[in-house]
C-alpha cells in the first residue's frame, strides 16, 4: 500500500561514517512533501502518534520543527509511558 511512498538509501557497513552523516544522507531523499520526520530505529512509537504530530504542527505558527530526545523504553514491555499526559 505504501510502497511508493518508501525511499531506502542502502549504505554498506564498510562505507559508514556515523550517526550524523547517516542523518544527513536520510535528510537528502526528502522530496517536499508536506511532512518529514527522521527516527532512530529504536524508536516505540505511541497510539495514534502521527495524528497527534501533524495536529502540533497545524496549531504551531510558521513552518515549525519538531525535536526530541525520546524516553528509553522499558525491557520489561511496560508501556505506561504511553499514558502520560503531555
């Protein structure tokens, strides 16, 4: 369904150089869409989380960014943190 919206830089593990560089190629397959969003693969992503980004977005003036440092996610598979008021 959503294949044509996928882009995939394949970097060989040789050929790495890094966190920041990785961000920065992943930062060159946008394209002007409307919305870009950058993870880390380690990421747990809450309900319904991309309805709430796009509404933070469209309540925030200008062409806003977005950042964070996500919580580290329990082992245990707790998954409280999802319930925590913003």
């Amino acid at each position: 369904k959503c294949v044509n919206q996928l882009r995939i830089l394949y970097v060989n593990e040789t050929e790495a150089l890094g966190p920041v560089f990785a961000r920065y190629l992943a930062s060159k397959l946008w394209f002007g869409e409307q919305y870009y969003m950058q993870i880390d693969a380690h990421v747990e992503m809450a309900d319904d989380w991309d309805l709430k980004i796009i509404n933070e977005l469209e309540r925030l003036p200008g062409n806003p960014l977005i950042s964070a440092y996500p919580p580290q996610i329990p082992s245990n598979g707790d998954r409280s943190w999802q319930t925590k008021p913003s």
